[in-house]
C-alpha cells in the first residue's frame, strides 16, 4: 500500500482543489443589482422580474398552469398542475445560475444576469 | 519489448476504431443530468491502454486522431477545437504522469480525465468569456476524478490479457 502514496496525494489534492472551488463558488451568492428572474416558455422569453420584489406570477398557458412565487430575494414555484409537480419540489433558488425547470409545461425560470448569459451549446468527444 | 511498426499499426488501428464505438455509445447514454456536457470517459480507454502496452507516442497519436475524428462524425466544428485542446492536454499529462514511475495507471487515468474536462472548460470560457462557464468547474473536476478512476481500473484488468494476445498471438 505505501507505494501508492503519491497516488492518493494527487487524487486527494485534485478533490480538494474541486471542494475548494465548490465552497468558494457557493458563498459567492451575495445578490447584486444585475441578476433578475428570468422566466422562459417553450425557449421563448416570457419575462423578466427582479429578485428583490415580492411578487407572485402565475403563468396560464395551453401547457398548463404554475404558480411562481419571488420571496425574500429568492423565487420557488409554489403549485402546479403537471402531473410530476418536480418543480414545486425542487423548493427556492437564489443565487446566480440556478434554474427551476417545469419539464411538462415547458417552463424555466432562472436566475441570471446581465453579464451572463452563458449558453453551453457543445459537447465534446 | 517494442514491437515493430509494421506490426503496431493494425492494433492502433483497432484501438483507434474501438474508441470512436465507444464515443458513439457514450453519446448514446443520456448522461446530461445537472451538468451539460459532463460525459463518461470512455474514449480514453485507448488511450490509456496504449500509453500502457505500447509508447507514448502511440497513445497521443490516438488521442489525436480520435478527438479529430469523433468530432468530424459525431459533432460540429467547435467540438473540433474543445476536444482536441482537451485530448492534447490530457494526454500530454498522463504521458508526463507515467514517466514519474511513482503515479500508477489508476490516478493517471484519473488525472488525464480531470484535464480533459478543465481543458475543454477553458476553452469554452475563451471562446464565450462568460463566468457562468467556469460554475461548472467543480463538478466537472469530480466527474473527471471518479470516471476516470473507474476507467484505470477497468484498463488496468485487461491489460495483462491484451498483452498476452498481442506478444503470444492467444490468450
């Protein structure tokens, strides 16, 4: 087993590098004046809101119905109609990058901002 | 013992179009859960097989020409320069890891991964400069570690049997 030290010193640094990392980016979620709520339906932008206002929208559409809430700067779907209710489980969002996705009626809301609209649209082999 | 080139070169081959199936049937598993672009490894299993039974070179000659291939099959032209940039790097690595007789073929496995997902990242943050890229990093890292210790391993079962086909001619 000895001769697997230096083995486990790199693995153990690279995860440790990745927990680092992990931490720094999740106390990074200080709300700034550039994020809002954007909310999206079937790709197409509905609406835009700011995280600060306490607000409930509740969007009605062919795919269904949901109930989305913006409380205390953070936004959760409180109800909906489709038949798995993921969204409502998932619970509250608030920081930068988090969405909440309500698959069967094609409904995303997410947190973003002006400078970061980041569109991952390869994957490589 | 090295074998001669004439010799090498239908393995290579057959390494080279093994990876390539692989790719294929990675693309195949739905594995985007969470993280877009976060994929299983297992294309590397070639390339780790070779850097192992036959020289470095073989290996980042592999690497190359799967990265270039599998994305002239299976993707468009930015998954050219994302997968060449991480499979250069990667292997490049693992080559230097292997040299340094103190790392075994589990972490270096493990670690040619993790660069292939940092490389690949970070030229996707050059090219779209959009800090929303590098949320990812992390994961990316932690996939990189666990896929590609797993893959180290498996190749680390075979190679002794590969080995035995290639200088024997049987099992």
């Amino acid at each position: 087993m000895r001769k697997y030290v230096y083995d486990f010193l790199i693995i153990g640094i690279t995860f440790f590098i990745a927990l680092i990392l992990f931490l720094f980016m999740n106390n990074k979620s200080t709300i700034n004046d550039s994020e809002y709520v954007l909310i999206s339906i079937d790709g197409i932008t509905y609406d835009n809101y700011s995280l600060g206002t306490n607000d409930e929208i509740i969007i009605s559409n062919e795919y269904g119905n949901n109930t989305i809430v913006i409380n205390n700067n953070s936004v959760y779907i409180m109800n909906a109609d489709c038949p798995d209710n993921l969204c409502v489980h998932q619970g509250a969002i608030n920081k930068l990058g988090q969405s909440i996705i309500c698959l069967p009626h094609k409904l995303i809301v997410e947190i973003v901002s002006d400078y970061d609209e980041e569109l991952i649209d390869a994957i490589a082999y | 013992m090295q074998l001669p080139i004439k010799k090498k070169t239908p393995y290579l081959g057959l390494l080279l179009s093994f990876s390539l199936i692989l790719s294929y049937i990675e693309s195949l598993i739905p594995f985007n859960f969470a993280i877009p672009g976060i994929k299983i490894g297992l294309s590397n299993f070639s390339v780790v097989l070779c850097l192992y039974i036959f020289s470095p070179i073989d290996a980042m000659l592999i690497s190359l020409t799967k990265a270039v291939l599998s994305s002239l099959l299976f993707g468009n032209f930015s998954t050219l320069i994302y997968s060449t940039a991480g499979a250069l790097l990667s292997c490049l690595l693992m080559i230097l890891l292997k040299k340094i007789r103190l790392i075994h073929i589990i972490s270096v496995s493990a670690i040619g991964g993790v660069t292939h997902n940092i490389a690949q990242l970070f030229v996707a943050y050059m090219i779209i400069r959009s800090n929303g890229v590098l949320y990812y990093l992390p994961y990316l890292i932690f996939s990189g570690l666990v896929f590609g210790s797993l893959l180290g391993f498996i190749v680390n079962l075979i190679i002794p049997y590969i080995k035995k086909v290639i200088y024997k001619g049987e099992l």
